[in-house]
C-alpha cells in the first residue's frame, strides 16, 4: 500500500467537507468523528486553493452529480492528484460497518478515506472513471434528453394558442420545419401567409410569435449539441461497437448512450472473456446452477436486469441501472420491433423480431416486451464479446 495520505471529499452543491488523514497512523472511526476538525471549502479561489494546499496522494469521493463534483475532480487532476470514486451503496455499508451516526457530511467524508484505504488493492470495489470522450459523449446524450424536455412544454402551449388564432396550423408535427421556421420569423413562406390572411381564427399574437423563436432557438441548440455528439461518437475506438449495434437498428443517440454506459467491454470480462461460476443451487441444494456474472453485470448497467431484496415471505423487485438506456431501449422496441415495417433488416433484427412475436402470442404484452429486452441485451453482450 504506497498511498497513505488520503483524502475524502464529500461534495454538496457548493462546498466540500474534507477529512485527510495520515493512514500510517492508527484511525479509530468514532473518536476520529468526535475529535477532528473536518474542513469545510467553497467552490470559489480561497477554496481551491486551501484543498491543493493539503497535497494528498489520492483523493477519494462520491461520484455525486458530475455538475457538482467537476469542478473539483477537474482541479485535483490538473494538479496530479489522483481521484478515485467510491458508489453510494458500498460507502453506506462501509459507514454502517465502521460504526459512525446517521449519514452527514464529516462521516461520509471519513468513510471514503477509510473506504479507500481498506479496499485499495482490489479494483473491482471503486467505479470506474471514464474516458474523456466517453465522458464528453454521455454529457451530450443527457443535454440532448434535457433538451426535448425544455421542447415538449413550449410545444403544447403554442398549440393550444394555435386552436384559436390559427387552427390551421394547430396539429402541425415538428417534421414540418417549413411551418415552424415560418411561425418563429426564422424562414418565409408564401403559402403559410396565405393561410394565415385567411384563417378563420383570431389571428397570431406576439406571445406566440415569441414562443415559436424560443423554440426554434432550443431546436438550433440541439442540432449543436447532435453534431458534437456524432464527432464523438465517430471515434475510431468505438467503429466495431457502432458495427454492431447497427445490426440491432440502434441510431446514433441511441448509440451514443449505450456505448458511453457500457465502453470499455473489458470492464465486464475477465481476462478477456465473460465470467461465469457455478454454486450451489437455492432451491434444489443437491444441484448446481450456472450463473453468467459479465453477462448479468452488463444487462443490469443498461437498466433491464432488476435488483431483487428478499427477507422472509416478502420479495421486491427494483430496477437498477441506466435509467436513460432503459428509456431509449424501451423506445427502441416500440419503434423498430413492435412496427413491422420498422424492424432491422438483419440476422440480429430478425432474430429478436421472431423472440418477440412468440413471446407476444403467449404471455402478457407488457412481459413480453420486458423479456424481449432482457433478451436483446444479452444477444448485443455476446454479439460485442465474439467481435471486440
């Protein structure tokens, strides 16, 4: 263990609570809470400052909201330092472990540097952080995602001032760009102004005009945002990836998100190639049961595999992972498997097709779709292990 100066950072929305300790020394959890002055800094030059002024060797904390700890993950690495990130779920059980109160700052703080220091040697205990482009590429996937949501408000409203002051453009779809370039003074139309000199509604407000140019200026923005999407996403690193997932009808966001939650594959595999174990089976202890640990790890990051919790006759059933990936698959199935004349023209696109249709023949529509999912995220795991 080289690294014994170090530090745990929890991050709030503008400051950070520091605990740096010297881990030659002996550390004893409740009276180090009780007795230490735990340092307080603010995202502001002073703070900066005083936090690069402590020199650690490693700098461990909570991936919290990439807005709220950037500033300082980006400062400590500027400076050399390394930064490591523990998940949320295994520094709750190591604070609980090490005996400290209800969860607050100082013993989160405190627990990350324990945390750290008793788990260091072992990789597979931290989250990894991600490559710069992949990083770069998640950022504008959820921009891209913020940006229909600022969308779909402005939207409703100028429709709903449509229905009086100009019906005839009230159901127009956003695939009409010539109607809504018109409406926001952004392109000229002959045709619209003709409809418009002879609406039978009450005519056009300057409200509404201003809504169209707001919205027009949300839509520029987000072809912005998908063009630095695509430079990412045409990385060289990511040609076999895209490959695949071609086969599966994924498009270019879709893509975009999958590979930033899933790249690199390696992180899934052990030497190179998935894990699997076999244990003794819960309900038949006389049996084993082969479990596909790569492949469940890398079903459940894409949010489709649920993470159950059972205690006695009670069972619960939550998910985890992605939330974004599971959105876009979810999409995904309904737009190019559920529409027939939308599915894949492939052997992958064929395949899932047909699992779905038997699946819908036989089960429950919703579960069907759930399976067929599960199913697709398996096919793309063993599709990437047998290429990349």
């Amino acid at each position: 263990m080289n690294n014994t100066r170090i530090l745990g950072l929890d991050v709030s929305k503008d400051n950070v609570t520091c605990f740096l300790w010297d881990f030659s020394k002996q550390l004893e959890p409740r009276k180090i809470y009780i007795d230490y002055q735990f340092l307080r800094l603010y995202s502001n030059p002073e703070g900066i400052k005083r936090l690069l002024e402590l020199e650690p060797d490693v700098a461990v904390l909570e991936p919290t909201g990439g807005n709220y700890s950037k500033l300082w993950v980006t400062k400590l690495i500027e400076a050399g330092i390394t930064v490591i990130l523990v998940g949320h779920t295994q520094l709750r059980a190591h604070r609980t472990d090490m005996g400290l109160p209800d969860k607050d700052d100082q013993a989160d703080a405190l627990a990350l540097a324990n945390y750290y220091w008793t788990h260091q040697d072992n990789p597979s205990r931290f989250v990894r952080m991600r490559d710069p482009v992949v990083a770069r590429m998640r950022d504008m996937s959820l921009r891209i995602h913020h940006s229909n949501r600022v969308q779909s408000p402005l939207i409703n409203r100028i429709k709903q001032d449509l229905a009086w002051q100009f019906p005839e453009g009230a159901k127009k779809t956003l695939d009409c760009v010539l109607f809504w370039g018109w409406l926001a003074g952004a392109r000229k139309s002959a045709r619209y102004d003709n409809l418009l000199s002879g609406t039978v509604g009450l005519g056009l407000t300057e409200e509404t005009r201003r809504l169209a140019k707001l919205l027009h200026q949300v839509a520029l923005h987000e072809l912005l945002l998908e063009k630095e999407l695509r430079e990412c996403l045409y990385d060289v690193r990511f040609n076999e990836y895209r490959r695949i997932m071609s086969e599966f009808g994924f498009g270019d966001r879709v893509q975009a998100l999958l590979i930033s939650q899933i790249y690199p594959l390696q992180n899934y595999l052990i030497e190179g190639k998935p894990e699997v174990v076999w244990t003794r089976s819960k309900l038949h202890p006389e049996k084993k049961t082969k479990k596909r640990l790569s492949e469940r790890r890398f079903v459940k990051a894409l949010g489709l595999a649920p993470s159950r919790e059972n205690s006695g006759d009670r069972s619960q059933t939550q998910k985890a992972g992605s939330q974004l990936c599971r959105i876009a698959l979810w999409q995904w199935l309904f737009c190019r498997i559920e529409v027939a004349k939308g599915r894949p023209k492939s052997e992958q696109g064929e395949r899932i097709s047909r699992h779905f249709d038997t699946l819908k023949a036989n089960k429950p529509i919703k579960l069907a779709r759930s399976k067929t999912l599960a199913y697709a995220a398996r096919e793309l795991f063993y599709r990437l292990v047998d290429v990349i």
